[in-house]
C-alpha cells in the first residue's frame, strides 16, 4: 500500500465518527418520545464526546380520536436537541433509570462497544498496515543495503580488474623494456664483437704481412749474406791458393788436378792433416799440393766471415795454375 501512516488513522477516526453519528440519528429515529415527554440523551463513559447533528423539528402523527367526541387537534411542540455536553465522569452510583432510557442506554452501550471493538480493529489493522509499512521500508532498506552492498562489490570488483589489467600492461611494457634493451646490448655486444673480430682480423693481416715482409727482409738478409759469404769464402779460397802458389816448388803436366778439404781454426791454422776430395790420378802430384798447403798456413781468417763459414774449405788445385804461378 502507498498510503500516507499519518493520514491514514485520521482516516479511520473520520470514518469512526461518521458512524457513531448514523448509528445515533438511526436510533434516534427509532426511538422517537412521544408528545409530552422529557428529553433523553445518552452519554457513554469513557468515549470521545461526539458533536450531535443539527437538531430537526418532529412532525408527531396526528391521534385517532373517537367519531362521536372528535378532540381538537394539538400542535406537537417542537423537540429541541439538547446543547453537547463534556463527558461527566462516571458516578460512583447511578440513580436509576426508566425502562426506556435503561433499554437505549443499553443499545447505546452496546452501539458503543460495537463503536469501540471496530475502533479496536480499524486501530489492530492500522497497526498492522504500520507494521507492514515498516517491514517493507525495512524491507526496501534491506534491499536498497544489499544492492549498495552488491554495486559496491562490483566496483571494487571492477577495479581490482582494472589495477590487474594495468599492473600486467605495466608488467608487459616492462618486460617489453627489457627485450629491448636485451636486444639492444646483444646488438652491441655483436658490433663490439664484429669490430673486434676485423680489428683482430686486421691485427692478423698486418702481422702476416709484417711477419711475412719480415721474413723475405730475413730471407732477402740470408740471401746477401750468402752471397757476401760466397763472395768472402771465394775470396778467402783465392788466398790461400795465392799462398799455395807461392810455396810451389815443383813442376808437374798441366792436365792434373785435385781438390783438397781443409780444416781450419778460428785464427787460420790447419787442424789435422788436408784430404783429397778428388784425386788426380797421380799421387805425387797430391802429395806435392798436401805439402804445399801445409807450407803455406797458417792462412789470414777473412774479416766479416763467420767461422762455420771457412772453418772447413774444399779448393781446387790446376797443375797449369801452380806451374805458372
């Protein structure tokens, strides 16, 4: 119901006091006095005083009279209602009361008490519409308390979701940083490398070529110092056969010819005795160039040559040469 609570029991006190006055003017018309009689009303001890209706004039109907002695007609007095009065407060011992006023006292009474339980009931059903009121009011509190309740779950809800989603978008930038910067330093670290491996590479070339010029300045060194230990070997070879000419004494055919191996000290002595390489056939020749050779040391070692060098010399000897020496 969407009735007012307030409006509501005066609602039912309105409608309570409307029939206490029908039940009133209906019994008022039922019990009409006649002509003559006092007046009567009806208090009822402990109800709200109830305003009377407006007072009304009483036509009496007229009295049948005897045909032979007709009596004069008597105009009824005017019944005049009673001004309200306050509820007088009960008498310890009311004095009694004709049959009539005790009967209308009684249905009164009994009115009354009809009067009372509906009050009772229209005030049992306002309570119990208060009742209802208030359990639906608390119903709708209840109900308004739990969708409160369920929205503000699903907020919080919603964002939880929401702090989620943005703590693995935040996660998933961060994770994407640091693929980055991963991919970043491998790259780095890949150029670093690759420099490394050409200047390593470069570093390689430039010592093989450095290596190798080094060794063709070291082959090329060995080669002119070959060549100039050539140079002073032969050099040194003529020498000694310039002194072996000069200690020849003897003439043999030119035709003969031999080769001698001699071994030689730091300072030019012959260690041993020379050797025949290649004889020439007659030993008397051979003997004559041991002899010779052996005459003509000690020998000058030759400055700027080592002494693996001439330490051990093999010469050629030509019979035309020492003959004409």
């Amino acid at each position: 119901m969407n009735e007012n609570p307030r409006t509501l029991p005066l609602l039912l006190a309105v409608l309570l006091n409307v029939a206490v006055l029908v039940a009133l003017f209906w019994t008022f018309h039922l019990n009409v006095p006649s002509s003559g009689s006092a007046p009567m009303q009806a208090s009822l001890q402990g109800e709200v005083p109830i305003t009377p209706p407006a007072p009304a004039k009483v036509t009496p109907t007229p009295i049948p009279t005897p045909a032979p002695k007709p009596l004069p007609k008597t105009t009824p007095k005017p019944v005049t209602q009673p001004a309200p009065k306050p509820i007088p407060k009960p008498a310890p011992k009311p004095a009694p009361k004709p049959a009539s006023s005790v009967h209308k006292a009684e249905e009164a009474q009994a009115a009354a008490a009809q009067l009372t339980a509906a009050r009772a009931a229209a005030e049992k059903h306002a309570q119990e519409l208060a009742a209802r009121q208030a359990a639906r009011k608390e119903a709708l509190a209840k109900a308004a308390a739990e969708k409160a309740a369920a929205q503000k779950a699903q907020e919080e809800a919603a964002a939880k979701a929401a702090a989620i989603k943005a703590a693995e978008a935040e996660a998933a930038r961060q994770a994407a940083q640091r693929a980055a910067e991963l991919k970043k330093q491998l790259a780095e670290q890949a150029a670093k490398a690759a420099q490394e491996a050409r200047a390593k590479a470069l570093q390689e070339q430039l010592e093989a070529q450095a290596k190798a010029q080094a060794e063709a300045n070291l082959a090329a060194a060995q080669a002119r110092q070959a060549a100039e230990n050539q140079r002073l070997a032969a050099l040194f070879i003529q020498k000694i056969q310039r002194r072996v000419y000069q200690a020849w004494d003897t003439t043999f055919a030119n035709t003969l010819r031999c080769e001698v191996a001699i071994t030689l000290s730091p300072t030019g002595d012959i260690i041993g005795q020379p050797r025949i390489v290649s004889g020439s056939g007659n030993p008397a020749f051979d003997r004559a160039v041991i002899q010779a050779v052996e005459s003509a040391a000690p020998f000058v070692p030759p400055v700027g040559l080592s002494y693996d060098v001439f330490k051990q010399v093999v010469i050629k000897f030509d019979a035309k040469d020492l003959n004409h020496a």
